[in-house]
C-alpha cells in the first residue's frame, strides 16, 4: 500500500472524496512544538473551494479538528491525526454513470486493480480532496522548518498559456495571498481569470504550472542515490492528483544549453559560498547546495468537464458519450498552490530531520 510518505517525519493520508472524514497521521513529530487548530486552518483554508472562479461550487468548511498528538496547544510526541469532515457531498451523478468511465480520470486502472470495490464516489481515494490531508501535514512541517529558518512559497506561474512575469521571492510572498488565483503577476492574473471565464463557458477546463521555492536550505539535505532529495521532492508533488510534470531549476530547458550556459559558476558571497546562476534550482548529486530551492509542477486541465466525450461503459462493455456533470473545477491551479507548497514542506522537513537540523524535542 501507498498511503504513507517520509522516513522520520512520516505522513499517512486516510479517507476519500464523498466518505465521511478524510484526515492525515503524522508519526515522528518532534514534541514541545507549539501549534494549535487555527495555525493549521490558515493553510487548509488556502487549498478551500469558492476562493475564485475557477474553483468547484462544491463548498466545504474544511474545519479542521485535532484528534491526538497536541496537548494544550503543544505537539506531545505522540503521533498527531488531523481530520476534516465531508459535509457538502452529492454522490448523484456518481451513482448514476456508475460503470461510466470518465477520460482522464482513475476510474478504469482503480476498478481494475480493485477488482471493482474501489469507492468510485468523486474519484473516492483518488480525488483532490485528499489534497486537504497534505495541506494539514504541511502546515506543521511549515512550522517546524521556520524553527531552523527555511521558508516554502508556490505561486501559479501560468494558466491555460497565460505566462507571469518573473518576480523576486519578497514580491512574490506579498503578492500572491492578495490574488484568489495564487499569480504574483496581477496584470498576468486577470488574463488568466478572462481566460478561464470563457474555458467555463465552453464547458472546458485549463491546467497550468506551479512554481514552489524553499529558501534558506542548507547544504547537505539529502540521501544519494535512491532517496536524493529532488528524487523525493518529485515523489512527494507527483503524488498530487493532476500533476504529470515536475522539474528543477533550468528544467528541460537543460536540453538545449551547453555545459558553459548551464553549469552554476561557483563564487564567495559575504564570506559564503554561493552560486552565480541556480540553473540546478538548488539541488546537486541529490543534496541541496545551500541555493534557494526551485520547482516547478504541470498541472493538467480538470478531467471533469461539460462537453461531450467518447468512453466506455465497463458492465456492458460498449462505446457511449459521456458529458460530466457537477461540481468541478475549471482550473484546480489555484487551489493546488497550498499543495505543493505543502508536500514541498512536509519532505524537507523529513529530510531536516534526518539531518538532526531539526531536534526531537523542540526548546
């Protein structure tokens, strides 16, 4: 089974999209850190629906509540469980087109590897909405790293096409929370919300890129060859539902430098040693090398849209249309900017851990 990630700092994911809870265990979190329920809502409140016009018109409160694991307000060592309830479910549509598969979505390889038992209501384990465990788990991780300094910050950095100016890391943090689209670029922003508004009168749908960057990350975060930092980093944001691309630093666009365009030069900066370029977006050999941390995901278009498409139905094995009705996302971009940011956190926070950065009891 896959529902866990992390060595020391050890995440299990439970619950499913129209279920009744879905919730995380965290394992291996360091005690005496102070956190309460509030801390964590002001990061799954990011990842909420009804934030803007791309987002799903299915509206839940996303409360979160903690179950164990923080004693008055402080981490006790004891595994934490954090949940949040489903509330506004309407499996309707679901139970209607049952054996219907809908394109891009799970619904064929989950009823062929569980033999049909899967619980297809919303995409059941394979929904976004299992995303909400992530965002919980990364707002303690977000916590413990800001005790050793690093910080983590994603922003949407295209949608449908529409491409955001580059920004420095400052403007971007002090622009992106006053955006319902997550975009630093306000300008790039509003094309991106016209763009949408049209994709939503189509029936269609628009997917997009993330950018995460971690600063402050020290040298040596990372364990070659099989658990190399962007090797987990990719683990981690590729377990994001939608995501179908990750890279770092210059990315694919590696292909088409040579070695004296790509290479980082090397120099001394107020007594440190830096990186002229960050070309490797922060990571070599599978450690991080002390340089700001880049990623970028691509994000898919949402697989749930109006227009008709060609499927088929798994009980009568025949050829029929399909147009997915409900309540879906134009663009999940916004929406999963928390999410990366998140996974981002949580995985860094293992591998800080690892590294004795981070103290198994926090003074």
């Amino acid at each position: 089974m896959g529902n866990s990630f992390g060595k020391l700092f050890t995440i299990t994911s439970f619950g499913e999209s129209h279920g009744r809870c879905v919730g995380v265990i965290i394992d291996g979190c360091p005690a005496g850190l102070p956190i309460t329920e509030e801390d964590i809502q002001r990061e799954v409140d990011k990842r909420k629906p009804g934030a803007s016009i791309a987002t799903t018109k299915r509206v839940e409160e996303d409360k979160v509540e903690i179950l164990s694991g923080i004693f008055n307000g402080v981490t006790t060592g004891a595994p934490v469980c954090l949940l949040v309830w489903n509330k506004d479910v309407d499996s309707s549509e679901y139970e209607k087109n049952r054996f219907i598969l809908r394109p891009g979505h799970a619904d064929y390889t989950a009823f062929m590897k569980y033999g049909g038992f899967n619980d297809f209501r919303g995409g059941g384990r394979f929904s976004g909405r299992i995303t909400a465990t992530f965002v919980m788990a990364g707002a303690i991780a977000k916590k413990l790293l800001s005790h050793c300094g690093i910080e983590v910050l994603a922003h949407a950095v295209e949608i449908g096409g529409i491409k955001a100016r580059p920004k420095e890391f400052d403007e971007i943090k002090e622009n992106v929370a006053k955006n319902p689209l997550r975009c630093a670029d306000p300008k790039a922003a509003e094309a991106m919300a016209r763009l949408i508004e049209k994709a939503k009168e189509e029936g269609d749908s628009l997917g997009g890129i993330i950018e995460g960057i971690a600063q402050n990350v020290p040298v040596g975060l990372g364990e070659p060859v099989f658990d190399a930092l962007d090797g987990e980093l990719a683990k981690a944001l590729l377990a994001t539902p939608a995501v179908k691309g990750v890279e770092f630093g210059a990315g694919f666009s590696v292909a088409e430098k040579r070695g004296s365009e790509n290479n980082d030069s090397f120099t001394i900066k107020n007594g440190k040693i830096v990186t002229m370029t960050n070309n490797a977006g922060g990571i070599l050999g599978g450690i991080s090398n002390g340089m700001p941390i880049v990623v970028r995901v691509a994000v898919k278009p949402t697989a749930s849209i109006a227009k008709s498409q060609s499927t088929v139905n798994i009980e009568k094995i025949e050829e029929v249309s399909l147009s997915v009705e409900g309540r879906h996302d134009v663009c999940i971009v916004p929406r999963a900017v928390a999410v990366v940011e998140a996974m981002m956190a949580v995985t860094l926070c293992d591998f800080a851990i690892r590294a004795g950065l981070i103290p198994r009891v926090i003074g």
